[in-house]
C-alpha cells in the first residue's frame, strides 16, 4: 500500500445526501394527469407556505426541505457523522414528502369535482423523467482542506463510475435525441444518472452536468474543511445499496487522506465511459486507460476492494459498520463476475429491478421501449408505502433494510445528537414553540426580533455550544 500515515485520516466524518423527488399527480381510472406538477407542488408545499411564508425551510430534525428549480422537491439530510444515521435521515426524508403528497392529495379532492376527485398524488425517488430530465442525488463529504481537488478527482472519477455495478438504481434507458447515448438503443441500463452525465470534474451543476461539483462551499470553517460534492450517484430504494454508495466512497476518502497509494486509472474518456460501463450487466466492459491498456469495470472495482481490505487492517480505529461494507462489497463484486445475480437481489437496487422487469418482459414477449415496462420501472420508485413497488419489496422482506423504522419515524422530527445539527434542531423547535421569528442557515442560527442575536457554528462536529445556550434562555 506504499508509504502513509493512517493518523491523517478523518475516520469520523460529516457527510449527507441531497434527494431531488419527482412528483405527478395521477388519475388511476383513466391514466390522465388531472394537475400539472407545478401545480401539485405547490399544493404540496402549501403547509409550509402557510406555516413559515416560504417553501425552503430547515424543520425541526435539523434537515433542510425545499421546493427546487423544475417544481422537485427535495430533502437535505441534516449533517450525519456514522453511516447507519445517515441512511436513517435519508430514509426521513422519504417519509416526509411522502406526508406533504397525502396532504396534497387530500387538498385535491377538496377541489375538484366528485367525479374528478380520487387522482393520486406520487413521489418518485427516481433521477430521470420521460421527457429525458434528469434530476439529483447528491453525495456531499467533509474532507480535509490539505487534500485538492485535483487529486479527488484523479482517483474517484474511476471509481465513481464503476461504482454504479453495486449501487446503481437502474432504469429501461429509451434514447433521447440530442444525447450522445442514442448510439446504445433501448435496453436496461444499471444507473439512472450515467447518461445524463457530460463532464467528470467541474463547477457547473445544470449547464454541464459533473460528476464531481467543485463549487467551495464547505458549510464549515473554510480555512479546515472543503465539501466534495459527489452528483452522480442514483437515489436508491434500497437501503443497503445506499450504505454501499456512502459507505465504499467513504473509505476511498479515508485512504486518500490517509497518503495510501491507491491505483490510478487515467480513462481518456469518463463521459464516454460511464455510459458504456452503465450497460454492462456483468461488468465485463474495458475502460479505455491511456497507452492503449483496457481494463473491465469489474477489475477496476476488485482494485479498489482489495485496498479497503487492507486499510480496515491498518485503520487505527475501529471500523464498525465499515467492515460490514467491505464484506458486502466484495460479496457483490464476485456474484457479478460469476452471473449469479440471484444471491445480490435483495441488496443491490438495479438488480432486484432488472428481475422484476425481466420477468414481465420475457412472459409477455416485450421489447425494452414497452410501455409496461416503463411503467414498471417508474412505480418501483414510488415511494408511497403499501403502492409503491420498492416499498412493497422491502415491506415483503425481498428488499433488505440497513436502519430499522422505527430509528426513522424518530428522524422525521428529531435531530440528529452528535453534530452540529443536534443545536439547530434544538433551536428551531424552541422558537417555534415561543413564535419567536429567527433565520437559519448550514452554519447560522439567528433570532429575528424583538432583539437581533446571531451565532455562528463553523465547527460541524459541535454539538454543544454555550452561545446557542444563551440564545435559548433567551428565547424561554
């Protein structure tokens, strides 16, 4: 592993995850769209409107909730520094829109006419629409200030985009005109976000879509910390594909800092690449390396894997849930080179899909661009438990679960105690409580009125602070 120095690693990390949400409202008896999204958005949204006069507010377990560009909502984990919490605020976050779309549902049939009441209002942890939008999930970490992005970028840009082997969400990939990955036809890919990828590193987030934002915004003390802000991955349904997600490029962190010598892959085109990597089922495809060397997706991720078996060795502090992570991954990794597929189903989002749709298309004789198939593969992110396909299989026991539902439901209103979001939930629950007016924000807690007071929390890893101390005897 060459020369380095275990003791430069962050092992205790802030990290978390920014879900975009599609959202359609959905009349089941004829398939019509009775409201527009823009619509239904805003009907969703009206609690908040009426409660706070904004449709972007932090809530009371510390995470931000938004109503993003293109009418998407979106759910901002508070900041998270173990795996398990992070999956667990994920998963909050599910529950939450899922509660402002019965809400809105319930505001529709108040409005429409009895005969035009009952359409459904859906949320859709997915990344792609079929109008070939695309929308996020995005990864943010906290890594040291020492570390450039220029060396980020070199050694994850291989792994990130062979990274979607295990932790993709997959999707029945219609061409789209006007993007490069028409040349593929119709077909199953395993992630949901490959295609709509257009550079590997840069600071453009819409224009030019990265895989890597490099925008310096670390919502921390800027002169210790900067924000990796990872915009490829897929949103997962499955909870252990997300803590694979996380929890792999969490390790990949470590050793970076840590001056590990890890392999390099100078793919001559990441764009290209990815594309062509998201269409292989058992990761068999050769990615292009400078002087003329290919190497398979597969191998480029075994590389990998076998470093983090050795730095769970060497790592000075206990790794935890990270040795489980190791585990799965090499599990999954040895079950795609072998084909087996069966024995990764429950873990692996794209694969637990690509049965599903599989089966249906070879039963009923279909081609992949079938609009049952669509649909299908659309539903299974549906987030609504007991209608969704997702929560059907994790409910069913053929989806497995990392964090157990009743540490979410707490997570939907109660923050997270070990960071800095432990003080602003607390924050914010007080002065709602006392109808005092305040203004927050990642790093400041505010009161508005009757007399202006500001703290500043630079430190994420703070929980506990005798100014917001003073603000909330203030406030009592």
């Amino acid at each position: 592993m060459g020369d380095f120095d275990p003791s430069r690693a962050i092992t205790r990390r802030i990290m978390g995850i920014e879900t975009e949400y599609g959202i359609a409202c959905i009349d089941d008896r004829t398939g019509s769209a009775p409201h527009a999204a823009d619509e239904v958005a805003r009907l969703a949204f009206r609690p908040l409107v009426d409660a706070y006069n904004s449709t972007n507010v932090f809530i009371s377990n510390a995470g931000r909730l938004y109503l993003d560009v293109g009418s998407h909502p979106e759910f901002a984990t508070p900041e998270c520094d173990s795996l398990s919490q992070l999956v667990t605020y994920e998963q909050a976050g599910d529950r939450i829109v899922t509660d402002l779309a019965q809400k809105a549902e319930r505001r529709i049939a108040e409005l429409d006419t009895p005969d035009a009441a009952g359409a459904g209002v859906y949320m859709f942890k997915n990344n792609s629409d079929s109008a070939g939008s695309s929308y996020g999930c995005h990864e943010n970490y906290l890594v040291g200030r020492d570390v450039s992005v220029k060396k980020l970028g070199a050694i994850l840009l291989p792994f990130l985009i062979t990274r979607q082997l295990f932790c993709g969400a997959g999707r029945v990939a219609i061409p789209q005109r006007g993007n490069p990955a028409t040349e593929f036809g119709p077909g199953f890919c395993i992630s949901q976000r490959a295609d709509f990828m257009w550079e590997g590193v840069s600071s453009a987030t819409t224009r030019s879509r990265p895989m890597i934002n490099t925008r310096d915004e670390p919502h921390a003390d800027s002169s210790r910390y900067r924000r990796l802000h990872v915009i490829v991955g897929d949103s997962n349904i499955c909870q252990v594909s997300t803590a694979l997600k996380v929890g792999t490029t969490l390790l990949l962190l470590e050793m970076i800092e840590a001056g590990v010598e890890l392999p390099t892959f100078d793919m001559v085109n990441s764009v290209d690449s990815i594309r062509r990597v998201a269409r292989s089922l058992d990761g068999s495809q050769l990615v292009h390396i400078t002087e003329g060397v290919d190497v398979s997706a597969l191998d480029i991720q075994r590389q990998y894997h076998e470093h983090a078996c050795a730095w769970l060795e060497k790592r000075e502090e206990d790794p935890g849930e990270l040795t489980r992570i190791v585990e799965l991954w090499g599990t999954i990794l040895d079950a795609i080179g072998s084909g087996n597929l069966d024995a990764i189903a429950r873990d692996v989002d794209w694969v637990a899909k690509y049965r599903l749709l599989l089966g249906l298309k070879e039963r009923h004789g279909l081609e992949w661009d079938n609009p049952k198939l669509r649909h299908v593969d659309l539903m299974y992110h549906d987030i609504r438990p007991g209608r969704g396909i997702g929560p059907k299989l994790v409910a069913r026991g053929l989806l497995n679960s990392w964090v157990n539902e009743s540490a979410v439901q707490k997570a939907t209103t109660v923050a997270p105690e070990t960071t800095r979001a432990h003080l602003r939930g607390t924050f914010l629950t007080a002065a709602r409580q006392a109808g005092i007016d305040t203004s927050v924000d990642w790093m400041r807690l505010k009161i508005l009125r009757p007399e202006p007071a500001l703290v500043e929390l630079k430190d994420p890893f703070q929980n506990e602070n005798p100014d917001v101390e003073e603000l909330l005897c203030r406030m009592r």
